[in-house]
C-alpha cells in the first residue's frame, strides 16, 4: 500500500493570539478516512509520530476548512450563519469560557444533565435532543464516551453505532472556536467536553461538520444508543392513515414509564409561520421530551430546546410540576399543542435485558451466491424487533440525501407463512412481532438493487426479550418467490380469471407487488402496462 507524506502548518495563534506556531509532519494514507475499514483499524494503538510535544494531532480529521465544509473552495460557513470572517481550531484550555463557567475545571463529565447541552451554530438539533436524554442517562452517556476522563494529551475516543454496527472514533481536541475564542458548535455549561468531542467525532465519521446539518429525530437517537426506534406520525393526508392520538398518548405514557428515550420534531405545513413565531415553538426543530404528564384531564409533554433557550410561553406555569431554572430551554405544553405543531414522535426502546445479534451482509438479485437470509431458532416465545439498515458504500450513501433504495423484511415460521412483513424506501426500516417457540426465516433484502452494477451493503440487527440463534443460510430464487408469495397470501386480495387462474396482489409504501397463481395445466402469458407511470423500478432485471 502507498502513502503520501504531507507536511501540515497549524497556526493557533492566529490574530491577537501569542501561541506559539507549530509545525508537524506524518504519513497520511491515501484512502478516505470516511471508510468503515479503515476507522476501526486505526483504533488498534495509535501512532506515536502523532505525538507533536506531548499534545495528539489527528490525521484523519485536521483542522482544516474541508473538515468544516468538505468542499476544499467552497465558502466557509455558508448556512451556518456565523457572522465572524474566519473559523479556527483550539484546544480546549485555549478556548474562551462563559463568565458562569470560569470557575470549573476542565473535564469530560461534571454531574452532567440534559440542561447542560447547549447547540451551536449547526443545524444538527436533529442529534442534540438526543444527546441532551443520553446526559440523563449515564450508563449510555458512559458507554458513548470511552475516555471518560480529561486527557491532557488530547486523545479521546468515542463509540458510535453507524447504522446498527458500533465504531469506535478516535479524535483530537480541537475545536472549532470564533474570533474571540469561543465555541463555534456544540457546547457545555461546566466546561464539560463530552458534547462537543461527541459532535466531532459524529463529524469525522460523516466527513465534515456541514454533513452533519438536517437529519431525522430517530436518526440521533440510533446513533447514541444503539437501540430500536418507533416513529408515530401525527398527521397524514390520507384519509385511511389518519393518526389515533389517543393511542398515541397512551404509547408515550407506557413509554415513559419504561424509561424510553423520546424526541419530537415541530412542524406542521399546514400551519402558518405566524403561529410558531407566537408561541415561540421553532419550526422545522427537534426538541427532547423530558416528562409526560396527566394532571386532571390536562394532558401535558415536557419539552427542551437543545439551544438551552427560547421556551414557549404557556399558561400552565413549568414550577406547578417541576422546578426548573429560568431560560433553560425547559417548558411544559399541551398534548393538543404537540398533536398540532409536531409532526412526529421518536421513541427509542433502550433496555438492559434485551438480547441481540448484529449481522452484516450485501444485497443481492437472491441468487445462492450471495447470503441475505437468516435461520431464527426461538427457544421460547419471544418479543422480537428486526431492524435493517442500508449501510451503503461511499458510491451510493450520503447521509444528506435521500435514500435511493428500498428495503423489506420478510419473517417466515416454518410453515412458510408470514408473520411479519415490512417495506419502505428510506434509509432503515423496523419490524416488531410477537412468535411462540419455533424456527423463522428472516429474509432481508431491496428490490431495487437488482438492477444495480455494484450491491450495496446492509446491517441487520435482530433485538428479543429472550433467548434466540441467529444463523446464515443461503437465499435462492425460489426461497424469495416463496415469501413474497407467502405475503401476498397475507394481504388476500385475489383475482380469479377461472381455470385455476388468478392474481394475488399487495402493495404498501412504495411498493405494488402481483403474482400469478397458475394452478392449471396450461400455460399463460402474462403483461402489464405501465404506459403514463413515473419512478416505476421493476424488481427484475430489464
């Protein structure tokens, strides 16, 4: 393998500043650091050349504007809107603290507390209402942040689940500051580091802090935990798919009460702007759910903004339940406020006493060749959560676009009948079923990919209230015809043409599947017409 020897200047000392100016020199790879491979082979020890004086220097995310933007030529801070002229990086005994926070020492962890997490000028409110529950949480918080302590040296190491598999990313401590020296991005009262090192390391995995802007609520909350999500939507243009929200208060109550973790995003288009300016809700904005309460028939969410400010005024002062300090960001709200002016809620089903198997695999046109199906052995019943990742390869996968391919879990019992089914074009899908004691086949696959060039990767990830084995076994053509068969059967809509001829159809989102039933002993031909149809993949080969 090749290496390239580059030689990087890193002035800290910019402007006004009297630090010194260092220069260093190390062997830099000529692959991506955004490479899975790569990212876990360099956790093994780490290179003692990188230890300029007694201070750590990253290779693989530098101080630089590309670790900022990824675009080499492109302005700085495009969206982000900062005011100041130029980004710098420091250490974090460099950086500028708040006059409240002066009088604490630097650390990783000081008693931390969501109300402690304060987001920056990055649109990524996405995962700090995650990481604002995590703060309450410390046996999650603590498995996240490896170096649990402040390391003068500046190496830290944090652990990541990047679309169901965990990583490990090692980072340097420095970071991001403005003209005066203060925190550009993610920050904490306390001077506590584990927010802004969790953020950069984030960054790293994605390329850049920019790529971090946009994202979904049960997106953050995978990442830090590892753990399944349900996403209740709260409102639906389709007459059929209306929400029951009362079901859905009740999902969150039991929810609560489990300890689940639950994030909210404030959106709703078909409410005017004007309405959110007035009740200081931001539009577009994730906010952590912190307590669900019914006093009386009042129905009430407690709510954080991760900026740690701009509550919402509201009638029903937050002191009558909970005492809160002034200006943390912290408000109660109405059930029917929530159902009104959020669009959805995230719940993220942490638990201690799960069992679980991760799988990693490529999908495949379901030829033998390549394993996409697995052998489920349930000792007893079990409550069982399949989740199914596009893990993708940095041809095909960008965390900010939209997900270009579909995905559907199959779940078979031994009889061939299905008893669990779940399609959808997005980035990950879940699926959660209930089975006695027995053998199931799980077929995890995308209809799409067939007409790919190059499969892209996915990660399974199979979560039960008891005891199971997961085992590989080879798919074939027919095992794949034979379930989809088996979910048409589910579905029981049936066209007969007579002579032992008929059609069964199913369709969900994304998705319209038919199969013909031949029992005759006569051939038949069969067409379709597509003819005025847009963004139609068929899932065979043209």
């Amino acid at each position: 393998m090749k290496f390239q020897t580059r030689i990087y200047e890193i002035n800290a000392g910019i402007h006004q500043s009297n630090l010194a100016k260092t220069s260093f020199g190390f062997d830099l790879p000529n692959r991506s650091y955004l490479s899975n491979k790569y990212i876990d082979e360099s956790f093994s020890g780490v290179n003692k050349n990188l230890i300029i004086g007694t201070k750590y220097f990253d290779p693989e995310f530098l101080p630089i504007h590309s670790s900022i933007t990824q675009d080499k030529e492109g302005p700085l801070l495009d969206d982000f809107e900062y005011g100041g002229n130029e980004i710098r990086w420091l250490r974090p005994e460099q950086i500028r603290w708040s006059k409240e926070n002066q009088q604490y020492p630097l650390s990783v962890f000081n008693q931390p507390q969501s109300k402690d997490i304060i987001q920056g000028r990055l649109g990524d409110c996405w995962f700090i209402s995650a990481l604002s529950l995590i703060a309450d949480v410390p046996q999650i918080l603590y498995k996240v942040m490896i170096t649990k302590q402040y390391n003068p040296s500046g190496l830290y190491k944090i652990r990541l689940c990047n679309r169901g598999i965990w990583q490990v990313v090692t980072i340097d401590d420095m970071l991001p500051v403005t003209e005066s020296n203060s925190l550009v991005f993610t920050r904490s009262q306390k001077k506590q580091l584990f927010p802004s090192l969790i953020e950069k390391a984030l960054a790293k995995m994605h390329g850049s802090y920019k790529a971090l802007e946009l994202g979904r609520c049960v997106e953050g909350l995978q990442i830090l935990t590892g753990e399944p999500c349900e996403v209740f939507l709260l409102h639906s243009t389709d007459p059929k798919k209306k929400p029951n929200l009362n079901n859905i208060w009740a999902k969150i109550i039991q929810s609560r009460a489990k300890g689940y973790l639950m994030t909210c995003l404030c959106s709703n288009k078909q409410v005017n702007e004007e309405i959110f300016n007035q009740t200081g809700l931001e539009s577009d904005h994730a906010y952590s759910i912190l307590d669900v309460r019914q006093v009386a028939s009042q129905r009430l969410v407690r709510l954080r903004n991760p900026w740690g400010k701009k509550e919402r005024t509201t009638l029903f002062p937050k002191e009558k339940l909970v005492k809160s300090s002034d200006n943390d960001g912290v408000f109660w709200i109405p059930w029917e406020a929530v159902s009104l002016l959020f669009s959805e809620i995230t719940i993220c089903k942490i638990s201690g006493n799960e069992h679980k198997v991760r799988k990693s695999g490529q999908f495949s046109d379901f030829s033998s060749k390549i394993t996409s199906v697995y052998n489920l052995h349930c000792p007893s019943g079990n409550e069982l959560t399949i989740e199914l990742f596009n893990a993708s390869d940095e041809n095909y996968y960008n965390r900010s676009k939209d997900s270009n391919i579909d995905l559907f879990l199959i779940v078979l019992d031994s009889n061939g009948i299905c008893k669990g089914y779940k399609h959808s074009l997005d980035y990950y899908i879940t699926s959660s079923i209930t089975v006695p004691p027995g053998r199931y086949i799980i077929l995890a696959g995308s209809m799409s990919v067939v007409n790919y060039s190059i499969y892209p990767r996915y990660n399974v990830i199979v979560h039960g209230d008891q005891p199971f084995v997961l085992n590989e076994q080879p798919s074939s053509y027919g095992l794949v015809a034979n379930a989809f068969y088996a979910v048409a059967l589910q579905a029981n809509n049936r066209k007969v043409f007579g002579d032992g001829v008929s059609v069964l159809t199913f369709s969900d989102d994304g998705c319209f599947g038919f199969i013909c039933e031949n029992k005759s002993n006569r051939a038949i031909r069969f067409t379709s017409d597509f003819y005025g149809s847009i963004n139609v993949v068929p899932s065979r080969k043209t």
